[in-house]
C-alpha cells in the first residue's frame, strides 16, 4: 500500500558523488523508518544505511561510513541518499525501503521497497 519511487542513478566515475531520491505515497511517510540497500546480481541484498522516523537517528554499513549521508524531508514524502567518494564497489541496484521498527539491519525486515536504480561506479 506504499509506493516508492527512486531516481537519481546513473553511472560515475570513482571519486563522483551521486544524490539518489525516494518519494513515498500511499502510506504515511512520517510514520515509517527508512533504509537503503543495494544489490549486485548473484549476491544478497546488501544493507546501506538507516534513518529513523523523525530522522533523529542514522545508522551506516561500515563500507558507507563517512561517504554517505541519509536524509529525508517529511514534508516533501521525500528519502535522500547523498554518496560521495564513490567506489567501485558501491555499485549496484539501489533500493529504499520502509520499515516499522528501529533499527532493522536486514532486507527481510522491511514491508514496502521501491523499484530500485542502479548505480554504477567505474575505474
């Protein structure tokens, strides 16, 4: 019953920054916390980061740690995903996604998920 919708994927070279976004509608945005995952083909959807309802809590995998930021904007329904200093192994299909409780550190934690875009980090 919620839709998430992400954009702002796209390919870089190591070193870029990418800004990825996640609308939310269907559900109430404010209520849910948020979590971003990433995915390569043939390997398990992979943990990114976390933001809690009121955005006053973050948690970040520690590949991610003090390159990206998690964000969002309550009153837009928006998800931000700010990734600087990218790597090769950042890439993948990105996806956001919404769960009930704080913290949730697994993808099979998560009710709704966003379509995903794919990032891709080169050299």
């Amino acid at each position: 019953q919620m839709q998430l919708v992400e954009s702002g994927g796209g390919p870089v070279v190591a070193g870029d920054s990418l800004r990825l976004s996640c609308a939310a509608s269907g559900r109430t945005f404010s209520t849910w916390n948020m979590g971003r995952f990433r995915q390569v083909p043939g390997k398990e959807r992979e943990f990114v980061a976390a933001i809690s309802v009121s955005a006053s809590r973050t948690y970040y995998d520690d590949s991610v740690k003090g390159r990206f930021t998690i964000d969002r904007d309550n009153a837009k329904n928006m998800l931000y995903l700010q990734m600087n200093d990218l790597k090769p192994d950042d890439t993948g299909i990105y996806y956001c996604a919404s769960v009930a409780r704080w913290l949730a550190t697994s993808h099979t934690e998560y009710t709704f998920w966003g379509q995903g875009t794919q990032v891709t980090v080169v050299s």
